[in-house]
C-alpha cells in the first residue's frame, strides 16, 4: 500500500539554506588550525613582525628537524617548506582517532619592502623556526648646492 506525503515545495529550500550555513559557520566562524581531511590546503601557523632595524618571522614546525625545513626569499617572497613525518605506521582501519598532521606543507608569505635577503639568519628552538632579515638602510638625502654661471 502507497503511503501518501504532503508536497511541501520549501523543505528543499531549507535543507539547502541548512547546509549552506553549515558550510559558512564551519569555514567563517569556527576554523580549525588544521582542520580535518586532506592536509594540502592547510597553513603553516606565522607570525611576523618588525622592529626598527629588522623583520622577524616566526613559525612553528614542531616534530620537524632543522636540516628538514627549506627556507628561500625571492624578490619579496618568502617560502618555508618541509614535511612533517610519521613515527609509526599502523593499518589504516586500526586509528581510532588521528589528528596529528603528517605531510609536506609549503608556506608563502609576502615581505614589505626594503629586506636584505643576503643577511637573513634562521634559527630553530623547540620546534619554532626564527628569520631575523635585516631592512634595507633608507638612503639619507643629500643636499646639492646650486651654483650660479
């Protein structure tokens, strides 16, 4: 025997505008550092800033070795890469949970203008790797006398 339904022509409405807030509160207003699933459209965390002789960045690869981390400046670009790497490998049905990030990561950042990359220094404490980039001397300006023919 059939069963008879009410048509409702709104239901899908509000089941698409459901899923739309879902999509917006879970991306907008609850992001996660490195959220869940595919890592490759994660960020490496970043703080940079600067002080009156130099540009400082900060970020933090903790698990990963120094000699692991390639670090480059092109032009005003700077680009951090590295790979964090799994301990133990287990089969893929036996994790109950898994939220440590495993994976290359490739970070991009832009730096203002008047850095000296030639003079960068790097360093890696307790899984933080500091650039210490010094800035470009301002050119002092110079008086011309003018003098008369």
């Amino acid at each position: 025997m059939a069963d008879l339904v009410r048509y409702e022509p709104f239901r899908e409405m509000t089941s698409l505008r459901e899923a739309m807030g879902r999509l917006f509160e879970e991306s907008f207003l609850r992001p996660t550092q490195w959220g869940a699933g595919p890592w490759s459209g994660q960020v490496l965390p970043v703080d940079m800033y600067e002080t009156a002789d130099q540009v400082v960045v900060k970020a933090a690869v903790p698990g990963v070795k120094p000699e692991d981390i390639v670090v480059t400046v092109t032009g005003d670009q700077l680009t951090i890469k590295g790979e964090f790497k799994s301990d133990e490998k287990a089969e893929k049905g036996n994790y109950l949970r898994q939220e440590r990030r495993y994976g290359s990561f490739c970070r991009q950042v832009s730096l203002p203008a008047g850095v000296e990359a030639d003079r960068a220094e790097a360093t890696f404490e307790n899984g933080v790797l500091t650039l210490e980039m010094p800035k470009v001397e301002v050119a002092k300006a110079k008086t011309v006398k003018v003098v008369a023919k």
